[in-house]
C-alpha cells in the first residue's frame, strides 16, 4: 500500500507523509463539510428533493475530490460552489421562473464549455482579458448576495411594502440562534479553530431542539434516493437564447473561482513553479469541469474548487492524497442524512453570512483612489443583491467599466473583449430585457 500510495501521488517527493496528508484531508473536510447541510437546504427552495439533493452533493464533492486527487495530484476539495448554488435557486429558479431541470441544463453546459476551455488551453487567454478590477467586484459582489440570502433566512431582514426590506423581530428565536452561530463562528475562526462552520451549525441545531423548534428524525440511515434529482437535467430548455447569460454566469464566476483557488492554495502548497506557473493545470481545471457536468447530471449546481483546501495545506498536505481522502470522507457523509434533514435554515444562516465575509475581504485590492475603477466596482457590488442575480451583476459591472473609461478619457485600457462583452450585455437588455 506504502508502494502505491508513492508512485500515484508522489508522496516522499513532495517533502510529505501518509499520515500528514491523512490528517490534511480531515482538516479540510472539517472546514467545509457545512455545504451538505446548506446546499440541500438552498436547492430544495428551488423545489428540489432535499435528500436527493443531500446525496448529490456529497456525491459530486467525492467525485472532484477523487480525479483531482488520483489525476491532477492537488491537495484541492471540490464541492458545489457556495454563491453558485444561491444564484441557481434565487436568480435563476425564483427570480427568472425556469424550473430547476433547466437550471441543471445550465450548470451541465457550463461544465461542458470549462472543459473545452481548459482542454484547449485557452483558459488563460479568458482571464488575461478580463481586468482585475472586474474580477474582485465580481468576488464582492457575490459575497454580498449571500449575505442578503444569509439575513433573509434567518428573519433578520424581512420584506416591507414600503421600504422594499426592513429589520426583523430580533428577539424571535430564529435571529436570535442565527445570529448566535454567526458569532460562534467567528469567535472559533479568531482562535484557530478548524470546522468553526460545521461546529456552529451543529450547535445551533442541536439549540433548537433543545427549544422545541426541531424535530429529532436519527442521526444515521440508509442514503436517501437519488431518483428525484439523477439525470433530470433539462438540456433541450438551456438552449433558449435568453439562458446563455446564465450560461455565462455559471461558467464565469467558477472559472475565475477555480483559477484564484488553485494559485493560492498551489502557492501555498509549494507546487507552484518558481515563475509562477503551475503543473497540470489542465489537469485541476478539468478536474473541476468535469465535476461540475457529473453533479448536474446527480442534481445539484455547478461544482468547484474550495479555498478551504489551504486549511489542509496549512496541516501539512501537498499531494492529491489530501483530495482524495477528503473524497471518501463525503461518500461517507452520505449516511448522515436524517441529521442532515434535522438542520433548520437558521442554523446555516450564519456559515452563509460568514462566507460572505471572506468574499468581500477582496475590496482591499480595489484601487479606490482610481474613481474609473472604484465605480465599477461599486456597480457590481450593489446591484448583484438589489437586483438578486449574479448574472445581472456581472453584467452591469461590464457595461458601466467600458462606459466610465471611454467617459473618462481612458478607452485605451479597454480591450475589445471587455467591449464585445459589454456590447452583448447590452443588447441582452434591450431585446431581452
């Protein structure tokens, strides 16, 4: 086994042992494991089967895990994507009226165009060509959605007719053990902590049952049917013209996603390449794409690479072990559905908040000095939320970029793919509105 475990991961010459990489994986997964509670209890508002979407989750997650591991060699997890998830319910389902198999036809086409991108190499062309400052609003701006859909679950923002939103009851129990799990976590992550999500959201359940407000249904069982959710993805309906802007935003935010995760945990890892580079890219990216296409077709949205992973690489993981352990870990989290079902909104509002915290710690790279950069910035930041969609996001930040450098003198920093986008964009509003 010693021998094996060498020669598929590279193990000794990576400066590492089983062991390190063995205990990398549990930390890693520790620090993510809260999306099998969050992800089935956010698709199901999209009128999706809780428990298929439980196991598809752990599913998709333990297929990532297990090809970036055996064939990329990273110490990278991959589950469905946090932000993602929320814009395939609330935007998508909710917000545009498409049922949630065309959704999933969406999220398959988009793993199919990552893959073509990352086999054909030009995946370093697409983010060469978007400017840093799109990237970072884009990486905002989501965080700032989540943490609209994290108050909204909660009650602590609730609708008002006059004011489109207002402050909730705030001595009403579920505030009350949100914003409670919220705290918890972040006190945890200020001592160092691992699994501070997971943790928080366990306590808080385990607080509402103890108060009446949750049902005990057991803690391990049999896995739920994945029948509901396998192969329903609705393909013929994702080729409606108006889809391809959400197409386009599925595709995009895990491009950039993946890309920024596997450079920064790769760097820390010491995989990276001395100019910066890294090994079997290709690899990791298809790794991720062909996770995404896999967990359409299980049923749930679009599958990436977790930052979380830097977690197991400070613990000492630099090969694929690390992945692959994390892997097995998720196919054995499918067991644990009855707690899964026992999990009330509340309890992932504030892992959801928290998220959303380490997505807007990207602003401290906006140029705020630079006002042509700042405005954009501040688009997609604000109207991402106001208007609920990701893709409605990522598309004014585009248009008001071109738009505020041409106004401003300053048109030779744009280059024509920017403007070809921004150019479709508008003419997406226009005719379709």
């Amino acid at each position: 086994m010693q021998a094996l475990l060498e020669r598929l991961f590279q193990i000794k010459a990576q400066g590492s042992t089983v062991k390190r990489e063995v205990i990398a994986g549990f930390t890693t997964f520790l620090t993510m494991a809260y999306i099998i509670f969050v992800n089935p209890s956010m698709l199901s508002e999209a009128g999706m089967d809780y428990g298929a979407v439980f196991v598809a989750t752990c599913l998709a997650a333990a297929i990532g895990c297990l090809v970036m591991g055996l064939w990329a060699n990273y110490p990278v997890a991959l589950a469905p994507g946090m932000g993602l998830n929320a814009f395939f319910t609330y935007s998508v389902v909710l917000g545009m009226g498409y049922t949630w198999q065309t959704a999933l036809g969406a999220v398959f086409f988009s793993g199919i165009l990552f893959f073509l991108l990352s086999a054909l190499r030009i995946r370093s062309w697409i983010i060469n060509s978007i400017p840093v400052t799109l990237r970072l609003a884009i990486a905002a701006g989501i965080g700032a959605f989540l943490a609209l859909i994290g108050l909204k679950n909660a009650n602590i923002i609730v609708a008002n007719n006059a004011t489109l939103v207002t402050l909730g009851d705030m001595g009403s129990l579920s505030v009350l053990l949100a914003g409670a799990g919220f705290f918890l976590i972040i006190g945890l992550v200020a001592r160092g902590i691992q699994g501070a999500a997971l943790i928080s959201i366990l306590l808080v359940t385990v607080a509402g049952f103890l108060l009446g407000d949750v049902q005990y249904n057991g803690i391990i069982a049999a896995p739920p049917s994945l029948a509901p959710t396998f192969m329903q993805m609705d393909i013929a309906a994702a080729f409606d013209v108006a889809m391809l802007s959400v197409i386009f935003a599925f595709l995009f935010v895990d491009l950039f996603d993946t890309s920024g995760t596997l450079m920064a945990v790769a760097q820390r890892a010491g995989i990276a390449k001395p100019d910066g580079s890294l090994p079997r890219l290709e690899r990791a990216l298809m790794a991720d794409s062909t996770a995404t296409v896999a967990g359409a077709a299980l049923g749930t949205s679009t599958t990436t690479s977790y930052v979380e992973s830097a977690s197991g690489v400070a613990s000492g993981g630099k090969t694929g072990l690390t992945a692959v352990v994390v892997g097995l870990l998720f196919v054995a989290a499918i067991f644990f559905a009855p707690l899964a079902a026992m999990v009330p909104a509340y309890a992932t509002a504030g892992a959801i908040i928290y998220v959303s915290v380490l997505m807007l710690f990207t602003l401290r790279s906006v140029d705020w000095e630079d006002i042509t950069e700042a405005a954009p910035v501040a688009v997609v930041l604000l109207m991402t939320p106001l208007t609920f969609s990701i893709a409605d996001g990522i598309a004014l930040g585009f248009i008001s970029y071109v738009v505020v450098k041409a106004l401003g003198g300053r048109i030779r920093e744009l280059n024509w793919s920017v403007a070809l986008l921004a150019a479709l964009f508008i003419a997406k509003f226009i005719w379709l509105g």
